[in-house]
C-alpha cells in the first residue's frame, strides 16, 4: 500500500525554526554521521511537508560537509509496502552513509524477499540490511514519521551523557540471562536474553556497519527466541498498519513461549490484532506469489506474534507524543516490538512497537543475582 502525496518546495516555509534546524542537520551530520569529504550520501523522503523539509536540511547540512548526496523522493510507504525499484537499485551504488527520512515506512524490498542476500551464515530479506550488517559497508541513520518540532528538539542533546548512559545499561544486558519487566499498568514479563547482545542506540554512526535512530537514545535487545513468557500490558503508545496512536485503553498482550497468544482491550487492541493477522495473511500469499522464498510464509506468519524486542528510553528531549521514533525514547518508559527482531534469527512482515510506562526492568544472572535497571521508570545508579 502507498499513499500519494503532490510534492512541493516547502524550504521558505515561514513556520519553520530555520536556525535549530541547521543546527540539527549540521549536528547529524558531523556529529553522528562524521560524513567525510567526497563520501556518497544516500537521502530517501517522501513528498510530505516535515520529513521532506529534514531532508533537504540534511542534503544542504552534507553538501557543506564536503559529501556527496543524493536526494530520493518516493510515495509514502505503509508497514507491508514495497520501496520503489528506483530505491533499492539506489542501494546497489553502495553509498557510504544513508539516510531514511520516510513519513512512514522505506518499504520492503521485493527482491530481496524473494531472494536473500546472504552474508555467511545469514540471510537478509532486504538490501539496506545487507549493507548495514551483511557487508558492513555503510553507516547509517532512518528517522521514520519525525517532525521538524522532534528532530530540532531531540537531537540537540548532550551526547556524552547518552553515551554514558547507553553504555552501562548495555554492559548489565549483555551479562543477564534473563530480564523481568514489572509495571503499574499490569505488565509482568520474563524474557530470556542468553547468547543475546544488546545494541546501543546513542547517536554515534561513525562506523560502517553502524547505525540508528535520529532522535537517538535507547538501549535494546532481542529476546532470545520463545523464551518471553507472562504480559505485556501496552498503555502509552504503539505502532499499527495505519500509523502510531497514543493509547486511551490499555492493550493487554498474553505471552507464552515467545509469542503473543490473546490480545485484549479497547479499540486499540482491535486494530493491533488486525495488523497482526494481516502481516500473517500477507506472509502466506507472499510465498504463494513467489515473493518469499518457499516454506518461509509460515515462518513468517508466525513471528508476526513474535516478541523481537525490549527497549529503554533515554533521550532526556523526547516525550510521548504519538510518534514512536520519539516516543520509544522517551524516560520513564521501555517499549517491546511484536514481530521482527534485530538478531536475523525472526523474520516477520511487521515490527510493532509499543510502549509501556513507568517500568521496573531487572536484569537477571546465571548465579541468581538481580540488578534493578529501573524502578518505576527512574534509572538506577545509571
């Protein structure tokens, strides 16, 4: 599905704080990026006002770096839609940093879900993939559904102080076997994280092979594969096949074995459930359309209830504001994705993240021993 949108110049927009968003471009750049001089920038965006005036910040913000960008308009992509074949061809001139400045989604990559790109013993459905982790040719960042308020807001923050903290949560993950995630809204969960490495989203895509989220600030990790067992009680935000929706009525998620097994609560548990039983459909004719390799339609039918993901907030400018980009950074939150994990190891058509708030989050080792990272959303001794 894609949606159309007339594309228009909108850079002498008089609502635009001009200054903070040069700032904020320049800092993505040199500071996140560290785009060198002659290196190829890849820029896709969508012909719609807030992400599409980033864009031409970033492209004006690299041009002054000394790179080379490119600047790529599509059609707005929803959560199961195709990129265009001009973007993914794009992909193949192996830019050495990317950028997804998408209203939506960058979209799927048709060809690579037909046939992966293999990279020793893993396979990745999409090409942006394949570089980033595969090859490691490229660094990246991808701001889905930003707004100029958010990224001019978020992304000048102090980033040693992210690091710092992006750090230490990543070092207690890293040595857990196991995280117990506690909440007044109901959620009491238990997630195995043995032969699982956190990643630290903390604005520094210096390396090739790195890459994150603008606004940046989040420590996370995948679950190790049907070890989730307990609930997930969802009540600030979360991502559906129509966009992302603050929650009015808590959506209670029972896990068993990894996977989501009943949905309940208002209408947001509704469209959460319809999202999911279409990517499950949409996995199954896929295959039948020859557009995953066969056998995999189950595969991915079933991770569509996967839990891939565990998050913490630490982007000290974000808030909950019905945008997830921001929203999952946000303190006094932690948030879990029902779908595709970041491990390569659970494909799925969809990666839904949604937020819970004021979490107790503990780390637990293989001598017993716990390690409380949150107390009712506050960090602790971080």
């Amino acid at each position: 599905m894609e949606k159309k949108h007339r594309f228009e110049d909108m850079r002498a927009d008089s609502g635009v704080d001009r200054a903070g968003l040069k700032e904020a471009a320049r800092i993505a750049i040199e500071t996140s990026l560290r785009l060198r001089e002659g290196e190829q920038v890849l820029i896709i965006s969508n012909p719609v006002r807030d992400v599409a005036i980033i864009a031409q910040a970033l492209y004006d913000a690299a041009l002054e770096a000394g790179g080379r960008p490119t600047l790529i308009f599509q059609p707005v992509k929803a959560q199961m839609a195709f990129a265009e074949p001009a973007v993914i061809a794009a992909f193949e001139a192996r830019p050495q940093a990317v950028i997804s400045l998408s209203a939506e989604r960058l979209g799927k990559d048709e060809k690579g879900i037909a046939n992966p790109y293999v990279r020793g013993d893993y396979s990745f459905d999409h090409i942006y993939h394949f570089l980033m982790h595969g090859e490691k040719s490229c660094r990246s960042f991808w701001s889905p559904a930003t707004t100029i308020d958010s990224f001019v807001r978020t992304v000048q923050i102090d980033y040693a102080e992210l690091r710092r903290k992006c750090a230490a949560i990543k070092e207690i993950l890293d040595g857990a076997a196991q995280a117990r995630v506690t909440a007044p809204g109901g959620t009491n969960i238990t997630l195995g994280l043995r032969g699982r490495l956190s990643k630290a989203d903390d604005g520094d895509f210096s390396r090739p092979g790195s890459g994150g989220n603008l606004p940046a600030g989040e420590t996370f990790v995948s679950p190790e594969n049907a070890t989730a067992n307990g609930v997930i009680c969802f009540d600030g935000s979360i991502s559906v096949s129509d966009g992302e929706i603050v929650i009015e009525t808590p959506i209670r998620c029972e896990v068993k074995g990894g996977f989501v097994r009943d949905i309940g609560g208002g209408p947001e548990a509704a469209r959460l459930l319809a999202t999911i039983e279409a990517a499950e459909r949409g996995a199954r004719e896929f295959e039948l359309a020859g557009k995953l390799p066969e056998g995999s339609g189950e595969v991915y039918a079933r991770n569509a209830r996967n839990i891939g993901e565990l998050g913490i907030g630490l982007n000290p400018a974000a808030r909950i504001t019905g945008k997830m980009l921001e929203d999952e950074k946000a303190f006094r939150t932690c948030h879990f994705a029902i779908g595709m994990n970041y491990d390569e190891d659970a494909p799925s058509l969809i990666h839904l993240d949604g937020l819970v708030k004021n979490p107790t989050i503990t780390a637990i080792f293989e001598d017993g021993s716990e390690r409380v990272i949150t107390l009712n959303g506050e960090l602790q001794g971080i």
